[in-house]
C-alpha cells in the first residue's frame, strides 16, 4: 500500500498462502493438479488479489497528494478549488503606411503561417496610415500566444489594405492548468485553512484567477488596514500581467477580501532583466534552445522578492540541458 508498512502479497503468494491452508483443514499433504483445494486456492486467490487491486488504489487516491488526475478533480470540487482552463491569446494585429478612413469588419479571419488562426473582434478604421486591429485566437492555450512582429496573414483579400499584417501584444493565452500546481493549490487548502484575511487567503485568491502563478501579500501597503498584493503571470518570457488581469485579480479579490479592509491594491512585479551570457563547448540551435529552456526555468524556481541568485545554482541549471557537455561565462570578469 501507498506510504504505509503493509506489503501487498502478489498472485503466487497468495495462492501458496490460501493453498496451504486449504490442506491443512483437508488433512492433504499432497498436490495434484486437479485437486479441489488447488482449484479453490487458484479462483480465491484471483479474487482476493483484485481486491487487494482496489484498496490499493483507494489507499492512493483518497487523499489529494497521489491522487490521479480523476480523483483530484473530486478533491478540487470539495475543497473549491477547481483546476484552471485554458485561455485563448488576445492582442491586435497592425499595419502601418495604410490609407486613412480603411476599415476591416469584425469577424474577419487572420492566420499564422503554422495555422492558428485569429478573428477580429471589432471593426476598425484606420487613421494616421495605421490600422490596428483587436483580435483573439480562434483556440484556447498558449499556442496562440505570438511575439510582436511576426508576421500574420489575411485569409480573405480587403481592397487597398496589405494581407500581410503583424502581431502587436498578442498574449493571455494560457494552457489548462498543470496537474501538479492544481494538486499544490489543493495541499494548500489543507494546510492554510480560509482565515478571512490572512497573507496566505489573498495569495490562494490571487492564484486563483487564470494567468497567475504567483502572488505576495504586502500589509499595510497604502496605510493602515490596507493590503497590496504582488502577482506574476504564468508567461516566462512576459512575467507582469497585463492590466486586464490586474483588473480580474481585483475583482476577484474584492467580495472575498474582508469587509473591514479599507484599501486593496492589486499591482504588478517589476521585470528584472538578468543578463546571461555564456560560451558553450557545443554550440547548435538545439543546445542553445535547451540552455535558455533550462535558465528560464531557473528563474522560475529561483527567482523571489528580495531573493539571491547563485552563480553555481545557474550554473547547475545550465549543466542539466539535454546536449550540454561543458560551459563558460563569456566575459572578461568572469561573471555570467
């Protein structure tokens, strides 16, 4: 059994085990292959084992810290805590050097030389030779996500305006949430019981709301009886939420916050950049993309409020990139 000092006898210890005791109460001492009590002790064993099966599979299952991702749904609704859904990117696709008074209706389809697809939201106009046009992604998750400038296309032709248009903030979008940060958000319910105010309430809050990952409570932020509360976004490349999600983890917060707090303030983390460069001993496209996957990650785990990063940490990082042999920082100091 799971975490416990029971062994689960397998099938053939079992059959020996029931067998024995059949012949004991027989008064056999001998097997043959036929005998009643070798049928009985072979069919018994079978059921017994599939029990066995079952209990082992509760004993895993009951409590959320094991539980497969079925069961912990069960878990999430009894702790109100559900797992977070995707999300589809949002963001404006622009042009530039166009015609004043051009307009594209809503509606209108834009594609992504991979294929995704994204769909005007409402109908624009130019105005001083630019167009920029609200879009969303026509899928959910982080797939539909795009870095500013690439390019992006018009499946269906307009009179006087380019088909070749490019990504302007598109983000938001994010996948369905994880299974193990849905099975840490329900361990916490457990361990940090509602309080109706304390740090760990407005931080559970704030994760709550999609596209957050991490949240800090500051007290008394704005004076007494105030609280301010620090979010990150789940994106790594783009940590600081957008306003529209400062707004959601407001208004999410603010029912639940209590009736004496006088002042919240939901604000963002201010982006850091930590320069990293290295030399690699093998240096290909697919190193390198293992190497930033790896520091990025470290950053993650790493990377808190008031926090130090050690060089032999990033270094560690770097080292468990799937192709990396052996590194160097590439400055003359000797520093990363």
């Amino acid at each position: 059994m799971q975490n416990s000092g029971f062994s689960r006898p397998t099938l053939p210890q079992l059959i020996d085990i029931i067998r024995g005791d059949l012949l004991t109460r027989f008064n056999e001492d001998s097997v043959l292959r036929r005998l009643d009590a070798e049928v009985y002790a072979r069919v018994q064993a079978a059921a017994i084992h599939t029990l066995y099966g079952y209990i082992d599979y509760l004993a895993r299952n009951i409590l959320s810290d094991l539980a497969d991702e079925d069961w912990l749904t069960r878990h999430g609704n009894i702790k109100r805590c559900p797992r977070k859904g995707s999300t589809k990117a949002s963001g404006f696709v622009r042009w530039e050097g166009v015609q004043n008074t051009l307009s594209i209706p809503s509606d209108t389809e834009i594609h992504r030389d991979d294929g995704q697809i994204y769909t005007t939201t409402a109908p624009i106009t130019s105005a001083n030779g630019i167009l920029r046009v609200p879009v969303v992604a026509k899928s959910s998750r982080q797939a539909g996500n795009c870095e500013d400038s690439i390019t992006l296309r018009l499946v269906t032709p307009i009179t006087g305006l380019s088909s070749t248009g490019y990504a302007d903030s598109i983000r938001t979008g994010t996948d369905i949430g994880g299974l193990d940060n849905w099975r840490q958000r329900i361990m916490a319910r457990w361990y940090d019981t509602p309080q109706r105010g304390a740090d760990s309430d407005y931080v559970r809050w704030a994760k709550e709301v999609l596209g957050i990952s991490r949240a800090l409570t500051h007290r008394h932020k704005n004076g007494i009886d105030t609280v301010g509360v620090m979010v990150k976004s789940d994106d790594v490349d783009h940590p600081a939420p957008t306003e529209e999600i400062l707004t959601k983890v407001k208004e999410h917060i603010f029912p639940l916050a209590p009736v004496a707090g006088s002042g919240l303030t939901v604000f963002s983390v201010t982006v850091k950049t930590v320069p990293v460069l290295i030399a690699l001993s093998t240096d290909t496209p697919e190193i390198r993309a293992a190497v930033i996957a790896e520091i990025k990650a470290f950053l993650q785990r790493e990377g808190e409020p008031g926090s130090k990063l050690f060089l032999s940490r990033l270094a560690e990082a770097i080292s468990l990139a799937a192709g990396e042999v052996a590194h160097r920082p590439n400055c003359a100091n000797g520093r990363y």
